[in-house]
C-alpha cells in the first residue's frame, strides 16, 4: 500500500475543498448582490470570481486520481466547511450558531478519521465499481434530485438547504466517480487522461456531474439558501455515497471487512449534519 499516495491524494482534496467552499460563499455573495439590484462591475466580479474558482474541480480530482484511489479524495471534502463557516461569519455576516459550529467540530472530526483509515493502509474500493451500478444511481440522482427540490420550494428554508445540499453533493461525488473510470488503463494503471473511447465517454458524462452540481446550488442560492446550512449536508453525501457505493460493491465481491475507523467517521459526520439542522431549525425557520 502506497501511504505516501493515499496522503497526497488526501492534500488534494483538503485544497480542492478548501477551493470550492470558498467559491460556493463567493457565489451566493454574488447572487445575493444581483437579486438586490447591484449590477456594478464588483458584483459581477466576485460572481465571476467564484464561478472560475468551482471550474477547477475536474482538475483536483484528475490530479488526485493519479495517486490514489477517489475515495481518499472525495473524504476529504468536509475540511473546507470550516474555511465557509469563517467566511460566511467574516464577510457575508452571517450569524453562526454554536449548533452549527458543533456540526461543524463533529463533521470534520469524523473527516479525519476516515483520513486515519487512509494513513494506516486502508485501500480505497471504487476500483470495484461497476458500470451498470454506478450508471444506475446517476440516472436515478438526475431524475429525482430536480424533482425533489421542486417538491420542497414551499417547505422551511432548512429544508430547503438540506435538500439542495444532498443533491448536489451527490451530483459532485458521481462527477468523481465518472472521472476516476475514465481514468483507469488497461494494465490496472491509472492515467491523467482516457486511453479509449470509453473512457472518454465515461469523462464527458463526469460532467454531468458536474453540471448538477453547479446548477443545484445556484437554485439553491436564488431560493435565498444559505451556504453554511446547504455545505453541511454537500460535505456529508459527497464524502458519504463514494464510501457507500464502494461498500456495496465490497460486499458483492465478498469482502466483509468493516473498517471502525471509516463507520465511526461517517457517524461523526452523521451526527454533526442532524446538530447544524436541526437545532438551526429555531433560528433560521423564519428566514
């Protein structure tokens, strides 16, 4: 087992989560200027900002992929929750609860224990995914997503954010999944970019992705969704359905190992997503 690998994938992701975050605060800063009017040049400047700042995704987790399995990638995403809730508090002045802040403590601290899992020589399983699964659960997440955030258009803004937060963090973890596919050679290597016409198939649909992505958190940010409370549940599927996909696939294969390490930090996560929720519920349902 490659440690040195599985850490720089790791890094990877902790600047990609870090990058994104910061491009999700950036853009709701934006739209929020542009829905009040202010179309000056600055307005559109750190809209722009934040747009080229979140297109920079494919280029983390192709990199990353060169090292390690997706999953130490992806499980890194929750780090860059802290850089959003500073953010939103510093420059957007939002008032972040102590609920959201123990969300927040509980979520990176299960974060880094799936990081431990990683460092002791824990393999990454999406190399076992299957096409037909994983194109399953695509279709499926890009037909009812859409559908549910119209569903949920009238109901608390907390669940409104949580709905959003959960689509496109889903849609972004498949985008991953796709790529780390498309990236896989012949001889079990992994390359930066696709070797055959498959593979380059399997790429052009990450994007799609990558797309939903993108498109569920700009509707989330016009139904006046907050970056703090949509992030939370972001951070727990994308870190979440890698991990989940890969032990169904584990399973199938008739590897029952179960890792403490990886349950007790999705757990954490779990419970650290129900804290900033639920407990938001008081404050911001009046929002």
């Amino acid at each position: 087992m490659d440690l040195t690998g599985n850490m720089v994938a790791m890094l990877l992701g902790v600047g990609s989560s870090a990058t994104l975050h910061i491009s999700q605060v950036l853009m709701r800063l934006g739209v929020v200027g542009l829905r009040a009017g202010d179309r000056s040049l600055c307005r559109w400047a750190v809209y722009l900002t934040g747009l080229l700042l979140n297109f920079t995704a494919p280029f983390w987790v192709m990199a990353a992929n060169l090292f390690a399995d997706t999953l130490w990638f992806t499980s890194m995403f929750a780090t860059g929750l802290v850089v959003s809730l500073l953010f939103s508090r510093l420059v957007l002045g939002e008032t972040i609860t102590r609920a959201q802040t123990l969300g927040a403590v509980l979520i990176v601290a299960g974060t880094l224990l799936i990081a431990a899992a990683g460092l002791t020589g824990l393999p990454g399983r999406t190399g076992m995914l299957n096409l037909p699964l994983l194109l399953a659960v695509s279709l499926g997440w890009v037909l009812l997503m859409p559908v549910l955030g119209l569903l949920c258009r009238h109901r608390q803004l907390r669940v409104q954010e949580t709905v959003f937060g959960l689509a496109a963090g889903g849609f972004l973890a498949l985008d991953a999944l796709w790529k780390s596919l498309s990236q896989q050679r012949f001889d079990g290597g992994v390359g930066l970019l696709p070797v055959s016409l498959d593979a380059w198939l399997f790429l052009g649909v990450s994007f799609v992705g990558a797309l939903g992505a993108f498109l569920m958190m700009q509707w989330s940010y016009w139904r006046h969704c907050r970056p703090v409370g949509v992030l939370v549940s972001y951070n727990l599927m994308y870190v979440s359905l890698p991990l989940a996909l890969a032990g169904v696939m584990a399973l199938r294969h008739g590897v029952a190992q179960l890792n403490v390490l990886i349950l007790s930090g999705l757990l954490l996560m779990l419970a650290g997503g129900l804290i900033s929720q639920s407990r938001m519920a008081l404050q911001c349902g009046k929002d």
